[in-house]
C-alpha cells in the first residue's frame, strides 16, 4: 500500500514538473503579434477575391 501512495505522489511531482517545463517553454517562445501580423494571410487572401 505505501508503494502505492509513493508511486502516485511521485507521478503527480512529475507530472507537475513537466507541465511547468513545457509552459515555461511556450511562454518563453511566445510573442504578441498585432493585428495585421496574425491576419495577414486571411487579409490577403480577401484582397485577392
């Protein structure tokens, strides 16, 4: 049984670390973007039309 518990808590600590890495990561490589940089494609492909 305390296996058990051990085995979770350790998977829970892990799971939560991993999260922290990975959203550390995405924030770290994220950039605000105006208007006109996120639509850009969208835009020029309604001028076309």
């Amino acid at each position: 049984m305390r296996r058990l518990v051990f085995a979770a808590a350790l998977l829970a600590v892990a799971s939560a670390g991993i999260y922290t890495l990975v959203s550390a990561s995405f924030a770290h490589q994220a950039k605000t973007l105006t208007f006109a940089e996120r639509f850009a494609p969208a835009l020029e492909l309604m001028e076309k039309r």
